[in-house]
C-alpha cells in the first residue's frame, strides 16, 4: 500500500474510534460509571478542605495465650483485694493520726499506754469482725497499704505502740501464714501495679492523700 493509501486507513480508523467514543458519552449523558466519586470533606483548622471518608470497622478476635491468662488473673485478684481492703488502710492512717495528736505532750507511760488501749478497744469493735473475713492474701495488700498510707511497716506501727515483744509475736505469726509484718511498699518498683490500681481507686471514689 503506497503512503497516500496508509494515510487513508489511519483517518478511517481514527474516525470509527471518535464516532464509538462520542456514542458511548451520548447514552451516559457524558458521564461513565466512575466519572463521579463522592467523598466527604474536611475543613482543617487552618482552613483547608480535604477529601476523608469513613473505614468499616474491623473485629480481630484472638485467644488469650498463657501468660496472658496468668496475668490478667493475678492483676484482676489484685484489684479486687485493693478495693476491698484500701478503705481499712485509709482508717489506719486516720487512726493514727489521731493517736499521735492524743499523745502529743503526754510523756507518762501509764497515761500513754490508757489512751493507746482505748483507741484499740474501739478498733476492735469497728473492724475485728471485717478484718478476720480477709483471706490472707488480702490480709498482705492491706499491710501494703498501710505502709503506703502511713509510711512505716505493720511491725513498726505495732512496735510504736505495744512493745518489741508484741511486735515480735505477731512477726513470728505472720511468717508461719507466709507474710511480713516487715515488708516494704515499693510504688515505683515491685508495688508499682499496685500504685496503679489505688490511684484509679482515688480518682474513682474521691480519695484524697494525707
């Protein structure tokens, strides 16, 4: 086919393609099913509209491993005796508190031992029923608490005010059930998921320090 004979063929192609062209945009009005796509708009603070649109939700359901398990059921018994026994650490602190003020200025043994013997008559009738319903795991996140409420351990607190004899028993009872009267509150270290869980207690029922 000569050169003229080419150039015809091509114009007639380009032809049939542009009528095919122009015939489709006719019965789509000039408009194709993809023309058109609706998105949401965004008005940024400093004034600029952008496309946003929303994603489907997606639920990624897994099962729990081991350790996992033994986490959450140590950190949920942990929570449960925090809540149960931080009120009765609170009225420890208050308690002695008020203690330390009755004593202030009292240097007579004799009157010191009367006052301490009537505060510990009233707490005996207040919490000796609730206190020996504690299991004694509970029975060691309270002498935590103490300690975190007070700032001295169970046997300091005991040895303050009954003696270094009385403090003695009851360390010797303690460690046959497997506690301390000594042990330590460390909020930043082993107690530190313990700290979490008395401030959401604060926050939740209002609780103040001191």
């Amino acid at each position: 086919m000569n050169k003229p004979g080419r150039h015809i063929v091509f114009w007639l192609v380009l032809g049939c393609f542009l009528a095919s062209v122009q015939q489709v945009c006719s019965q789509t009005n000039g408009r194709g099913p993809y023309d058109t796509v609706k998105v949401y708009a965004l008005v940024t603070p400093t004034g600029d509209t952008i496309p946003f649109d929303y994603l489907p939700t997606v639920e990624v359901i897994g099962k729990l491993t081991r350790q996992w398990k033994n986490y959450w059921a140590n950190w949920t018994r942990l929570r449960n005796a925090v809540y149960v026994t931080y009120p009765y650490a609170k009225a420890a602190g208050r308690i002695m508190n008020e203690i330390n003020l009755r004593l202030t200025n009292v240097s007579d043994k004799k009157q010191r031992r009367l006052i301490i013997r009537s505060k510990e008559k009233e707490l005996k009738k207040q919490f000796t029923d609730k206190l020996t319903q504690l299991s004694v795991y509970q029975g060691k996140v309270l002498m935590k608490l103490i300690n975190r409420e007070t700032g001295n351990n169970c046997y300091e607190i005991i040895e303050e005010y009954k003696g270094f004899i009385t403090a003695a028993f009851w360390q010797t009872v303690a460690v046959v059930f497997g506690s301390n009267l000594k042990q330590p509150y460390d909020a930043k270290g082993n107690d530190a998921e313990m700290e979490r869980i008395v401030k959401d207690v604060e926050r939740m029922y209002g609780y103040s320090r001191g």
